[in-house]
C-alpha cells in the first residue's frame, strides 16, 4: 500500500489562504454582494462537498488539497467531485443555496413552498429524471432538480445567481416561474440580515483520523451496492473486471450505443426510449465503479444488452431500477 493511502484525513485539512479553493469562495461572495444579498458564506474542510439541513456552514472536501491529492481520490473511488475552477463554482453556488435557505429560514416561506414544494419530504433512495426543461432548471447536470424540493430550491437559486438575461430565456413554464419566485424571494431578503447566524462544523476533517484507504474503502463499498443487484449481477454477465488496457471499456461502449439500443428495443418492444436510456445510464455507473470491459466484441455485446432489455426492462422498470440511486 502507498503512503497516500496510510496518512489520515485531518493530514489535509488546512489549506493554505491563498487556495484557489477560497478564491472561488470569494467569487461567490461577490456574486451575493451585486445582487444585494448579505449572508456571509462561512466554510470548512470535511470528506464531502454538503451543507446539513438548519445548518448555514459548508463542507469543502479533504481531497481538493491539492491537484495529486484529487487525482487519487478520483481513481480509486469515481466520485471526487470539483477539479476544477469552474465545477467548484458550479458546486459553491449550489451548496450557497442550501445555506441561505438555512440561514434566511426560506423552507417555511409560503411563496417558497408554493413554488418548489414541502422540504419536509422524505429524500428518496434513488430518483428519475425526466428530460424536461420546462419544469426544471439543469445546473449540476444528472436533472437533480427533480431529485426533492430542496435540491429544487438550491440548483434553480445556482441558476440565479450566475445567470444573464440572455440565458434565463431558455426556461419556459414551471421552471420560468420558479426563478420569478426566487426573485421575489431574494428581493424580500436583500439588504437583511441572516435569523440563522451560528456555523457549525460537522465532521471536520480536522478531528478525521481515519486513513485514505479507509475513506476509499467505505465510498467503494457506497458506490459498489449497486453491484449487488440484479443489474450488478447482469453487468458481471455482460461485462468482465477490466484486466487489460485492450480490450473497449464498457463505459465507453455504453454511452456510445445507449441510443441505438434504446432506439431498437423501442420498435421491438413498444418499450419507451427514455427508460431503456435510464438503465444503460446505471450500467454506465456500474461499468465505472467496477471498472468492467466487454467479454467480446462490440457488435455481438450489442446484441447481448439488447435481449436483456427485451427480457428484463418491464420488470426492471416496475421495481425502480431505472432510477438515479441518491
């Protein structure tokens, strides 16, 4: 075992000032002073990109220490989010909104109620996105919108906060009202002071004794549950643990004939295309967790992923599996 993998998390737990991490932090910061708005974003360095529910502070993980650092992470685990300057603001603006939401008490606003729906709802295991933009605003990617109300309210105040008039333009019906409400909703709080002031640090990586390979193993073991399916069963029938550099990577192979695929089960079944889509796309997170290369060539594995649709995706579309696990 390398020596990354032995040293604990709280090893990197202090960045240095100038972090090109906090420079995007005070890109934000400037983007709420245009607007008005005076919350003070306060973060801190844990395992994980979040902000808990009541709480106004905001986890920036561990492993954007520095560019290695995230490199490692990424390989091992494939789910190291923010390499970049432009996916952390993207990130920053997204987590903002669950602060602000926090700090200002906006879950218990009528308007915002209204508009984005009950945050006490319970948050669902996995969720489906519907290729729609007229409900919906797209800022994260993966229509995680659609995922709960609060993720509702945080990717359309993203929306927001970056967005020009010119681009706002591309959101008609529901979602159009909704940044109309977060308008009104900004306005009402402009110029005011947050009720919810205190920062708590949850999970600091500073009191973070466990080791990479620790951190590693449990998202491994996270992201890996979705091996013990039935779709997990399927994808090591249909794919092999990749053991070579030559052979095609199922990722690669999936996203490039999820269509055709969908396409042909579709006239062969009367199966819609955006399920069979949905479900190549949880292949596609299997085949990256795992790793999995195709067992033969291109031609006869696409053959092979389309009798299982045939055979399977009614039954896989009852039980949810064409869902976003959350």
């Amino acid at each position: 075992m390398d020596i990354i993998a032995q040293k604990q998390i709280r090893s990197f737990s202090n960045f240095p000032k100038d972090h090109w991490v906090f420079l995007c932090v005070m890109q934000v910061q400037k983007e709420l002073r245009e607007r008005g708005i005076l919350f003070e974003i306060k973060t801190y360095i844990g395992d994980d990109w979040y902000c808990l529910d009541h709480q106004i502070a905001i986890s920036i993980p561990f492993y954007l220490y520095d560019r290695s650092l995230f490199r490692y992470i990424k390989k091992y685990t494939c789910a190291a989010e923010g390499g970049s300057q432009k996916e952390v603001l993207k990130i920053l603006r997204h987590e903002v909104g669950h602060a602000l939401e926090n700090a200002f008490l906006l879950k218990e606003n009528s308007k915002r109620v209204l508009a984005f729906g009950d945050s006490s709802k319970k948050y669902p295991r996995r969720y489906f996105a519907k290729a729609s933009r007229y409900d919906y605003v797209h800022h994260l990617g993966g229509g995680y919108a659609q995922s709960h109300p609060d993720e509702d309210f945080a990717e359309t105040f993203a929306i927001w906060l970056s967005s020009t008039k010119t681009t706002r333009k591309k959101y008609k019906s529901k979602a159009k009202m909704k940044l109309e409400t977060m308008d009104t909703l900004m306005e009402e709080i402009k110029g005011k002071r947050a009720q919810r002031t205190r920062a708590i640090q949850t999970d600091s990586a500073k009191k973070d004794r466990r080791t990479i390979e620790h951190y590693i193993r449990e998202k491994v073991f996270e992201r890996g549950s979705s091996l013990r399916t039935v779709m997990g069963r399927a994808a090591k029938e249909l794919f092999s643990r990749s053991q070579t550099t030559q052979n095609t990577q199922a990722l690669h192979f999936l996203k490039s004939e999820r269509k055709k695929i969908a396409l042909r089960v579709e006239k062969r079944s009367g199966i819609p295309i955006i399920y069979s889509e949905a479900l190549m796309k949880r292949f596609e997170e299997i085949s990256t967790v795992w790793n999995l290369e195709l067992r033969t060539s291109k031609r006869e594995t696409s053959k092979l992923m389309e009798n299982y649709l045939l055979s399977n995706a009614t039954h896989l579309i009852k039980t949810g599996h064409y869902k976003v696990p959350m």
